[in-house]
C-alpha cells in the first residue's frame, strides 16, 4: 500500500510517516518507482508508535525499544519492561503532584486563616 493509505490505516500522517523513516524509527519501506510501498507490519508498527506516544513514550525512548529489532516482530518482552518503567514514572510523577496539591491546600488555608478579608477569588 502507498503512503496516503498506510497513513489512514494507522490514524498517522503522511508528514509523521516520512519523519519515523528520517529518524530511524520506521524502516525504510520498498519503493515503486518514486512511489512508498508500506506492508502490514509497517502499519502495525506505525499504530504501535501513535499509540505509544499518546501515553507519553517519547520517540527517542521508542527509538531504544526498536533499535536493536529491525524488520522483525515487536519485541513484546522490551516493549513490557519499557511500559512497566514508564508506569512507575507516572505513578511518581502523580505523587509529586499530589504533594503539591496537599501543599497548596495548605497555604490557601494559612493564608485564608491570615486574612479573611482578602478576597480569594480571580478576577
């Protein structure tokens, strides 16, 4: 299939297609002519990396999972270990925040407690 259909089929563009293939993250397809020509398994890997990206995975950390695997299946056994790492890093990241959220809760009632005529609100 051509570029403009492996792009739909993977809910990617055609712009994100050609950067993978400048940076290495997707192998570079065979060619028709002038024409790309994807197979299925480069659609496969294309929706893997959208959907690997809208859960944070930036595309040098995918660049580490998929390096050493070139033309071959998903390594599910590096993709596992890299998710498992990225899911402790938003648990970490959610307690973080949290603290700061218990910190703000904090000073706002200090503050309230301080100055009950101040208005608190936005304007």
């Amino acid at each position: 299939m051509y570029i403009g259909k492996a792009a739909r089929l993977s809910g990617t563009t055609i712009k994100s297609i050609r950067h993978y293939e400048e940076i290495g993250l997707l192998p570079p397809p065979q060619r028709r002519g002038a024409y790309r020509v994807y197979s299925e398994q480069s659609v496969e890997l294309l929706m893997f990396i959208k959907c690997a990206q809208q859960l944070g995975f930036k595309l040098k950390e995918m660049q580490a999972i998929l390096d050493q695997h070139r033309g071959q299946t998903l390594p599910w056994q590096v993709v596992g270990n890299a998710i498992d790492s990225k899911k402790q890093a938003v648990m970490n990241q959610i307690a973080a925040l949290q603290q700061v959220h218990a910190g703000l809760v904090e000073f706002e009632s200090r503050f309230a407690a301080r100055a009950p005529e101040l208005d608190l609100a936005c304007h």
